[in-house]
C-alpha cells in the first residue's frame, strides 16, 4: 500500500532519495577531510538525480562527469548518485544509445581509479561492481516493465478486436433482420394495396366480388404475420415460428401475386434438388422482392419466373411493364437483392430490356465452399 503511494508521488521519492544522498555525501567529506571541494562536487553530482526520469541519459552523462572529476581530485566519495543514474537509465531507456552510454560510463571509471594515483584494489572494485549491478538491476526491472507493457497492450488490441468484432456482428445481423423485414412487409403490403384497390373499384358495382380481394388481403397479411413473427423471433430464445420460407414455398407466394390479378408464369429447367438454407432462402427473398418490385413500379401485366439448376442456381425474373419506372427504383430491396447475391458470391444484372419490361437475372453458386 505505501509503495502504491509512493509511486503515485514520484517528485516525492526524488526529493527524499536527494535529500538522503546529500547527507551521506556531506557525512563521507566531514569525515574523510575534504570539506570543501567534497560538498561542492557531491551536491553537483547529487542535484541532477531530481531529473533523472525526465532525462535519464543526460542526469548519467553528467553524473559521470562529476565522478571523473571528484576521482582526479580524489575526492569521490560515494558510488550511489552513479550507481542511482545507471539504474534509472537501464529501467527507462532500452536503446543502444543508452547502453553504450552505460558502458562508457563504468569502463571511463574503471580506467580513471588506476590512474587517480590513490587506487585501492578491493574498495574501488567493489565500487565498480555495485555501478555494474545497479545498471543490471535497472535493466531486468526495465526488461520486466516491457514486457507487461507489451502484454497489456496485446490484452488491449485483443479487447478493441474483441469489441470490433462484436459490432461487426451486431450490424450483420441487423441489416439481415432489415432486409427480411423489408422484404415481408414490402410483399405483403404490395399484395395489400392491390387487393385493397381491385376491392374498392369493384364495391359499388357488384358488392360481392369484393370477397375474393378480402379473403387475398387476410391470406397475405396473416404469411406476413408469420414471416415477422419469424424473423422477430430470434430476439427471444424460447420463440416458436414458422421455417424459414425456401424456393419449396414458392408457389404460395406466386398465388397471392396472381390473387392481385397480375400473370405469372413459372419455369424450372433442370431437375430441383435440396439447396444449401442460405442459397434457398436468398433465391425465394429474391425472387419475392422482383415480384413485389413489378406489383409496386412496373404497371405490369404479365411477369416470367424462370429457375434453371445446374452447377449455379440461375433466376430470372421478366416483367412487360415499365421498364424506366422499375428499372430506377434504387430502393433498399434492390439493395438488398445485390446484398444477398454478393454474400453467396453469386451476380446480378438488372436493368430494362430492349424490348420492353424489366429483368432480374441472378446466379448464385451452390456449392458450400463456393
């Protein structure tokens, strides 16, 4: 607990480690008789430690100079303002520069005590020890303080990949929600206006004709009930629904477009096989936004559905509307549509025919790995 605190107050730390270091440089001159010139050069060789984590390669090149100096007048008196300069320097700066800056620090001391004409063996190689032992310390702190650096900051990216990958899914699966929403409340409500018109044209002439517009109504008004109870199911985990629609279902969804009084004619070349969910799903959503797309835009009387199997699911949807109308929607279903085909990377044309009309042509792989 008190060294949390201390390493929350670092000037703290410096002004007492100062403090301390001047009274036992001042202490080592009274008593080895060098009142003067000691103090004067231990408290310039002691000052620049309040920088030393601030500048640590400077605070050791001037702390070494002072202790060259101090050594050619024989007065160096303590190794620990050094031997604090090294440490810092190791525990901070991992760069070439500041280890050769270490070395020439200790090897300029070891080659000037010999030549101080006042060598003692044993105390100025203890001396030279304690200077190499306090940059080997510093640097297996700093070692260790780079590599819970490096883990803290691979946790980090790993939090922020962690965190990107979960929006990224998030926004996949609104915009697939989006797009089944789209494309039931599109059809149905398509389905719905059509009806609800042919309903009120045919009212005041012969009541009675109108059932068949109601009951078109109530039929896809309720598939759409089902469908967004499907898709809106998979907000709660105990959901019950209906499967999901495939080209299998496709017939109904032709019916309640002819129950509007628009012609389809429905072809299949080659012979219909089990499909992939994703590939089946997406060609009965595509073909139902083409057909919601013709019932809302082209004034058409006649659409063609033609499904070919074969290595790729081929669809092509034809309408004689109008193809100018159609063709430049640029609403979310054709969205969608190109949405749906690029995931299963497949392609799509569409655009007006020369002739007249609007087509939808998709191919889509069937193959898993495709």
């Amino acid at each position: 607990m008190i060294w949390n605190w201390l390493r929350r107050r670092p000037l703290l730390v410096d002004l007492g480690l100062v403090a301390l270091l001047l009274f036992l440089t001042i202490g080592a001159a009274t008593r080895r008789g060098h009142m003067a010139a000691g103090i004067a050069l231990g408290i310039l060789e002691t000052l620049p430690l309040l920088w030393r984590r601030q500048r640590p390669l400077l605070v050791v090149v001037i702390v070494t100079a002072t202790a060259l100096a101090m050594t050619a007048v024989g007065v160096w008196l303590l190794p620990l303002q050094l031997g604090v300069a090294l440490y810092t320097l190791a525990a901070t700066s991992g760069q070439l520069v500041a280890r050769v800056a270490a070395v020439v620090s200790v090897a300029s001391l070891a080659i000037a005590l010999p030549l101080s004409g006042r060598f003692e063996f044993g105390n100025e190689a203890s001396r030279i020890v304690f200077l190499v032992a306090a940059w080997l310390l510093g640097d297996s702190l700093g070692s260790r303080r780079a590599y819970v650096r490096e883990i803290e900051q691979k946790a980090e990216r790993l939090e922020r990949e962690r965190e990107a990958e979960t929006r990224r899914a998030t926004a996949e699966e609104q915009a697939r929600i989006a797009r089944e929403l789209h494309d039931v409340v599109a059809h149905a409500l398509s389905v719905i206006i059509v009806q609800a018109g042919a309903a009120s044209d045919v009212f005041e002439h012969d009541p009675r004709r109108t059932r068949e517009p109601i009951q078109a109504i109530d039929s896809a008004a309720r598939a759409a009930l089902s469908d967004l109870r499907r898709v809106l199911g998979i907000l709660h985990a105990d959901a019950e629904y209906e499967p999901q629609p495939s080209l299998d279902r496709l017939d109904s969804l032709i019916e309640r477009v002819r129950a509007t009084g628009l012609k389809v004619s429905v072809e299949t070349e080659g012979a219909p096989r089990p499909l992939p969910a994703t590939v089946d799903l997406s060609a009965y959503r595509i073909v139902q936004e083409a057909l919601t797309n013709t019932l809302k835009h082209a004034q058409a009387t006649h659409v063609r559905v033609h499904l070919r199997y074969g290595d790729d699911l081929t669809i092509e949807v034809r309408d004689d509307g109008r193809a100018t109308v159609n063709g430049n929607t640029g609403g979310s279903g054709l969205i969608g549509m190109r949405e749906r085909v690029a995931m299963l990377g497949g392609s799509i044309r569409v655009g007006p025919m020369r002739e007249s009309g609007y087509r939808v042509s998709v191919q889509i792989p069937t193959e898993p790995d495709a």
